[in-house]
C-alpha cells in the first residue's frame, strides 16, 4: 500500500451502524459502487451498546415480571435473577463485541469496508486514515451519507472526567454488578437501566430534574413507570439536580441541589446526545464542527446536493428504528437522482421520510411498557390541531386480565376531531410493546376512525383495547 491511495466510488458512506448499513443496502441494490467507512465496530452503537445489549438485558427482568403475575407460576420465580446469566445472554446478543458477522453481511452486498477514521475534505471526499496511519482518499461521484451517530452528552460539572462516570455504552456493558448506581435523568435510558440494574441487584436511586419520567410521552406514562419502580426498590427523586460529583476511596458521592449528599459506586448520567460531527471535517465544506445537520425529506443537507445526513445527525428522530427508514429513504434519493429517476418528493412518496414529522413510533422497554405514536395531546394541541384525547383503563380489557392478575395500563387516543383520523396513540401496561405497530399503520396510513371500527381485534387479546377506545371517542 502507498502512503495515500485515492479511490473513487459513487457513494461514499461514513458509518457503518445500523443506518449507514442500510444506506449502503440501498445503494447497492440500485447498482452503485459504494465504500462504507468506520472507526469502530460495524454494526454501531445500536448492536453493542444500545438497543441490543439494552433489550437482552431487559428481557429476562421483563419475563420474571410477568411470570409473577401468573397464577400457578409466581411461586416458581419469587427467587432473584441470575446475573451471570443474564449478562453473559447479553454478551451473545452483541457477539461479544465482535462484528465479523456485520463485516460478512457487508461483503454479501458488495459493499467495500474502509476501517479508520474518515473525515470529509472538501466536496465529494473523504480522507480515511487508517489503524496503521496511511490515508486513503474515497471521493463519491454523487453522494457522502454522513451516518455517524450520536454520543452521549455529559454535564459541564468540575471534575466529572476524573469521577469515570457511567454513559450508556458502560450501563450496557458492564460485566459486574454494582451495589450501589445513581442514575441521571428521566429518559429512555434512565428508566431502562434503572430498571435492569435495580432487577440484577443494585440499589438504584434515580434523580431527574423535571417533574417527571419520559416528559416526552403522555404524563400518564411517566408516572405509572415512576410508581413500578419505587415498587420494586428503587428511590426515585424528581425535581432534583445535581451540582457536583466526586469519587472518594472508589466511592460515588452526588451533591444535590439542596447540599445532600448522595453515595454509591457507580454514577450514570443519562442526560441525552450530542451529534458525532465534531470531528469529521465539516469545517472543509462550510458546516460547523459539533452541529446536528439539517435535512430535507430526503436527508439531502441544507446547502450540499451531494451531501446526506441520516440517522441522529439530523436531530429529526434519534431512534434506530427511524434512522433505518431514513437510510432506506436516502439511499432510495440518492439512487433516483444518480440515475436520473423522477423524485417522488411529496409526502409519503417513497423519496420523502414524512413519517418523522406524524407517526414515530417508540417503546420503552420498562415494567410496564410504555409505547407511543404520533403527537402526544399537548404536542397535537401546540401544533395548532382540533383534537380529542380519550382514555381507557387496560385492566378494562379482558385480554389484559388474563395475560396478569392485577393488570395495569392506560391507553389514550389522540383524534382529529376535524379530519376524524388518529394523531397519536399511547399505551401503558406490561406487554403493550406489540400493540404499538397496529397505531402505527393507524396513525401513518391516517385510517379514519369510521374505518377502524372494521378493524376487529381478536378475543380475548389486550388489541380489545382498540374497540374500547373508539367506544370511548363515540361517546365522549
């Protein structure tokens, strides 16, 4: 190899997670030559320190929660969970942090991999410097998918680097138990953890700043999720800021708000994401290193007709589910414009990511579930729509009583008391996770709810819930 060899490709995508594998699907599939680039492992935060070692976490905590709420089986599992089991399934499930697989899947396309750090230098290029130090120089003739991610954000406390906090990479990855975690925020993450760990047998003591957990969701979600977790051992504390942390003799010490201090042996800030574009060379091309990157609906950068922002970076959905339908989006653009296709740019045309804006979907994988898509009511309200709110008692619902004894949840359905279409739907209860896909399709195909009272759930299943809601819309 030659200190620095320059290839040219047709698409040059810089990330190989979850959305940068997708763009490079797409592409290939459409017959373009494409080098994907990557520092890390391929397969990205999604598969080795978020979504699938968070989830192979949750899922036995999940299950012995369900089982305890089953008659004739809650005496079998009152014992606590085996924590070397549960982490070494967590292990399997991010191929112990191995990505031959994800390098194989690569390969299967015809996609070529660049491992090493690439940073964009000038139009159409991008400079990869490698583990061994020598640069290869990609350029694109039509497009760079900037797939980079986001990171987690921490807090401008004095002394935090020296204090090894916890991020959500060490929550999802840590081979030991701690006896002791505070946890930051009230999030996603924050809930999740709290929920695993304080289940593996830590003492978790959860400090949000606001009123409330998920302040993304329904309040209703917050605080039922609020209320499982002060019920399985967990001091959860709203209102609550923390103004220093230290670490004493290997010990965590958390100095709140109103000077109390608050000990343990790890500390896990959950205080949300920042953009990985701090240093990939955006100052070559005119952006602002650091700065999430605006996006048409084809996840075209503002200002850049060759360059794409997908996934995080774009700060339109930071969820991997969502990323993957904006990869399919722009790889499907960018295919369409290098081959002179007639762009299908109107909403919900298969070059336009219009579900970011009205029909995200997301499940939190607590105990409860809490699941949502669309506007909450007070986003729905804010955006200036006539709308309904209608709520409904899951334990209502014969399903839920026979998938648990003492079953607790609460479905509300956002409509549009003009177009008489759903904007949004929000359901609370253990195993509402696979109810979120049908309010999905509701909520996207803006099925209107005359229509829907033909949509006839199965008996008896908890989906019930649905004809409990429109009972409750007609009558309201």
């Amino acid at each position: 190899m030659t200190e620095t060899e320059t290839n040219a490709y047709d698409v040059v995508v810089l990330g190989a997670g979850p959305v940068g594998e997708n763009v490079a699907d797409r592409t290939r599939a459409a017959g373009l030559t494409t080098a994907v680039v990557e520092s890390e492992l391929v397969g990205g935060e999604c598969s080795y320190w978020a979504c699938m070692p968070s989830k192979a976490l949750l899922r036995p905590v999940i299950a012995r929660a369900d089982a305890r709420r089953v008659p004739g089986l809650r005496q079998s599992v009152q014992g606590p969970l085996d924590a070397s089991a549960v982490l070494a399934h967590r292990d399997y499930y991010t191929s112990n942090w191995k990505d031959d697989g994800q390098v194989g899947w690569l390969d299967s396309i015809g996609a070529d991999l660049y491992r090493g750090h690439g940073r964009l230098t000038g139009p159409r290029t991008v400079t990869v410097t490698g583990p061994d130090g020598g640069e290869r120089v990609l350029t694109a003739r039509h497009a760079v998918a900037v797939c980079t991610g986001s990171r987690a954000a921490l807090p401008g406390l004095p002394g935090l680097d020296a204090v090894k906090p916890w991020t959500s990479r060490e929550a999802t990855s840590s081979q030991t138990v701690p006896g002791r975690l505070i946890v930051i925020g009230g999030g996603v993450v924050a809930t999740e953890m709290a929920t695993v760990w304080q289940a593996l047998g830590s003492q978790v003591t959860l400090l949000v700043r606001g009123k409330g957990l998920l302040p993304r969701m329904e309040p209703f979600a917050g605080e039922l999720i609020a209320e499982a977790l002060k019920e399985a051992g967990a001091d959860v504390r709203t209102g609550t800021s923390v103004e220093s942390v230290t670490r004493e003799n290997g010990t965590v010490v958390a100095v709140s708000g109103t000077g109390e201090r608050i000990e343990a042996d790890e500390i896990l800030f959950a205080t949300g994401r920042a953009p990985r574009t701090d240093d990939i060379g955006l100052e070559s091309i005119g952006l602002d290193p650091g700065s999430w990157l605006p996006v048409d609906d084809s996840l075209r950068v503002t200002g850049h007709d060759w360059l794409y922002a997908v996934g995080d970076v774009n700060h339109r959905a930071l969820l991997t589910h969502q990323g993957k339908y904006q990869a399919r989006i722009a790889g499907a653009a960018i295919a369409a414009r290098a081959t002179g296709e007639t762009l299908l740019a109107e909403p919900w045309g298969a070059h336009a990511a219009t579900a970011d804006h009205t029909a995200v979907p997301q499940v939190v994988f607590t105990d409860p579930e809490a699941a949502a898509v669309g506007l909450s009511l007070a986003e729905a309200e804010e955006a200036g729509h006539r709308v309904r709110a209608v709520d409904v008692d899951l334990s209502t619902v014969s399903g839920a009583g026979l998938y648990a004894d003492g079953y607790q949840g609460r479905a509300r359905m956002v409509v549009d008391i003009e177009d008489e279409i759903l904007r949004g739907v929000t359901f609370v209860g253990p195993g509402v996770g696979e109810l979120i896909h049908s309010a999905t399709i509701a909520v996207a195909g803006q099925v209107p709810v005359s229509r829907l009272w033909h949509a006839v759930p199965s008996y008896p299943t908890i989906s019930e819930v649905w004809l409990r809601l429109l009972e409750a819309y007609r009558e309201a």
